[in-house]
C-alpha cells in the first residue's frame, strides 16, 4: 500500500459534565450524533463520503460505535469499531483513522471518543461464594473486592512527594486551571469547539469550570489522612463527554481548497511501573520526542494535558522544563472534568482551536499528553497545516 498524509480538517466536542449532570440522560449515541453532524458540518464532507466511524469507550462494552454510525446517519455499508484504551481510547481511535488514511485503505473517517457514564451499564463482580452478595465495581482498572481505591491516589501522593510538590502548590495550580477556563469561556474562546446539544447556555459551557475561592480549597480534606496533599479541589473527577474529528486524505483535503487543519508526525505510548502510574505521561513525553528524532521546543504553541491531579501536571512541567503557560492555556482537566475515554480526543479539539483555527500565537507544533489507567502514558505530535 502507498504511503499518503492525512489531516484532520475538523474537530468539535459537546460541553463536558458532571456525571448525573448535563448529559445524565443521554445515551452515548445522543452525545455523538449531533457532534458528527457538526463536525462533517464544519468540514465539507458529505455524510456519504464517510469510509468508516472508529470510536474510543471504556464504559458501555461491545461495539457502541456502530449504533453511533447509524444514528449520525452516516452510510449502512461503512463500517464502525470501538476501541478501548481507558482514558487514552479517544486519541488512539484519531490515530487508528489516521493510518488506514495514511495506507490508502480508507478516504475520510469520523473518529474521537465518547462516554456517558452518567447512562453506562454497571459492573457487579461475581460473588466467590453462596455466602457472599454481588459487589459493585467502580471503572478503575483491576477494581474489585481486594480493590478498594484508585491506585492513581497513592501513586500520585508519591510522586509529589519524590518531587516535593507541597499542598500549596498543588492547589495554586488548580486555582490556576479554574481561572484561565473561566478567562476562556468569557473571552469566547470555546465557540465553535463545544457543539451545544440543545439552544440554551448551559450546553456551550463545560459544567465543572467555575472557580472556587483559594480558601476554600484549603479548607477541603485530603484523600489520604496521612500526609496527604491531593484533594477534590486539586485533582480531575470522571465526567460525561464526547470529542470527533474528521480525518481526511490528501486527495480529498485537496478538494476541499485545503483547509487549515492538524497533521499528526508523531504518537508514543508507554507502560509504567504498577506503583508509578503517575509518571507514566512524563515517560511517554520522552519516547515522543525520542520517536520523532527531537524537535525544537521553541516550535511547541501549546501542550494541552488531561491530567488526573495539579501534583501530575506540575510534575510534567518540572521533570521536562516546561514552560508553563504552553501547558493547558485555557484549563485542564482539573477544571473542566476527565471524560475518561473522550479525554483524550478532547484534547485534540484543543490543539485544533488553539492551532488550526488560530488561538495560539506560539509555534506551528502541539502536543497531546495524559495518563492512562492501568498504568500507561500517551503522548501525540501535532502539525498545524
């Protein structure tokens, strides 16, 4: 098969909301379809031309995508795959688009991730004896009765300690995030990325983003009693969400009058350590840059991040000498939320706004990063074209 480019020309996600929130009643097909339609919208391309829907869920089991492709309407004969990576499964579906666009093997495919975890089935475990009750079963990796808590929390914690990354400066990060989303959303800078689902303001504005005062931050309670320095107010809560983008071949983007977009160079993911998920972005930041045989970092325009806490944000930052106010310009997940398997491909209609469509005033390059559950980082390479 001949090698081809391939450009994302369109990216749109709903507003993000709190679980039980803003989409509690929608099911993953009522987030999707709107936005598919928005995004095509947006793109030029007719629903007909669509080849194939790929779409990252960690919550709703068996193959939701095709039930997605046909409710946006899109062609009975392309067909539709789910992918699941936890929090990474959006961006590793925009990757898969790209290639089989790369290969020749498809023209134009719709892909992102989606979940609504406000609407998704639970999980019981199975009881190990006649004697024991079914057990409900939380969407953490490996959860179950010998299970009890997110395993990122200790991690973390100990990263922020290894690091020194006190208390203070975890809430000042956060207090940060709230205030440069809600900068955002008052300088309009989210129109034309959140697709409201139905005509009133609370569906063009992510639900989670209002800033809390300082002191009310430091007022809340540790997770952990002990020494503990990561709180509600610190650190990103699972929320309902949806991200798409439109991927295309060159033939067609050339059709089209070659419409500013993103092209991907380069995507690395990496596996830590069970105790070290934490660090896991940090290490997937350097395969990238290691896989693309380096790049300046004066070129970086922005480096958005759906991070799990402000400790694993600013560890980032610190470990890699970032420049700071490259990373999540507009907030990060402490502020507006952690859609699980859509975080990632949120984060790829943030560098579409911010390089595609002209925010960022910085270089031509951007970068996707997070943490994935289970103990894995990701990190992808953007162009702006």
């Amino acid at each position: 098969m001949s090698s081809q480019s391939a450009y994302i020309i369109a990216a749109r996600r709903t507003a993000i909301g709190r679980i039980g929130g803003l989409h509690k009643n929608r099911r993953l097909d009522e987030l999707c379809a709107p936005l598919i339609g928005a995004a095509l919208q947006d793109s030029g391309v007719d629903p007909s031309r669509i080849d194939e829907l790929i779409v990252g869920n960690a919550s709703e089991g068996g193959n939701p995508a095709r039930l997605i492709a046909l409710a946006a309407g899109l062609p009975e004969t392309s067909p539709a795959a789910t992918i699941d990576r936890q929090c990474g499964s959006g961006l590793d579906a925009i990757v898969a688009a790209v290639r089989a666009v790369s290969l020749g093997e498809q023209s134009a495919i719709v892909a992102g991730g989606a979940e609504a975890i406000s609407m998704a089935p639970w999980r019981v475990a199975k009881p190990r004896s006649l004697q024991q009750l079914p057990r409900f079963m939380s969407f953490d990796p490996g959860s179950g009765e010998e299970h009890e808590g997110p395993a990122h929390l200790e991690s973390t914690e100990a990263l922020a300690s290894r690091l020194g990354i006190s208390r203070a400066d975890q809430d000042a990060y956060a207090l940060r995030a709230y205030l440069k989303a809600e900068q955002a959303r008052d300088n309009k800078r989210f129109v034309g990325e959140i697709t409201p689902l139905r005509s009133n303001a609370e569906e063009a504005r992510d639900q989670s983003s209002s800033a809390p005062d300082f002191k009310e931050l430091a007022q809340l309670a540790p997770y952990m009693p002990q020494d503990g320095t990561l709180t509600p107010g610190n650190t990103a809560h699972m929320h309902d969400g949806a991200a798409i983008a439109v991927v295309v071949s060159h033939d067609v983007w050339a059709s089209l009058g070659k419409p500013r977009g993103l092209k991907l160079l380069a995507h690395a993911t990496r596996g830590s350590a069970p105790d070290d998920e934490a660090s896991a972005p940090i290490e997937a930041m350097r395969k990238l840059k290691a896989t693309f045989g380096g790049y300046n970092p004066a070129d970086i325009g922005v480096i958005e991040m759906s991070e799990n806490s402000a400790a694993q944000a600013i560890a980032l930052i610190r470990s890699l000498e970032l420049d700071e106010d490259l990373v999540n310009p507009d907030g990060g997940a402490v502020a507006r939320g952690h859609p699980f398997a859509a975080a990632s491909s949120v984060l790829v209609t943030r560098l579409f706004t911010r390089l595609a469509r002209g925010e960022s005033k910085g270089g031509s390059l951007g970068i996707a990063t997070l943490g994935v559950a289970g103990g894995m980082g990701s990190a992808a390479l953007f162009e702006a074209v």
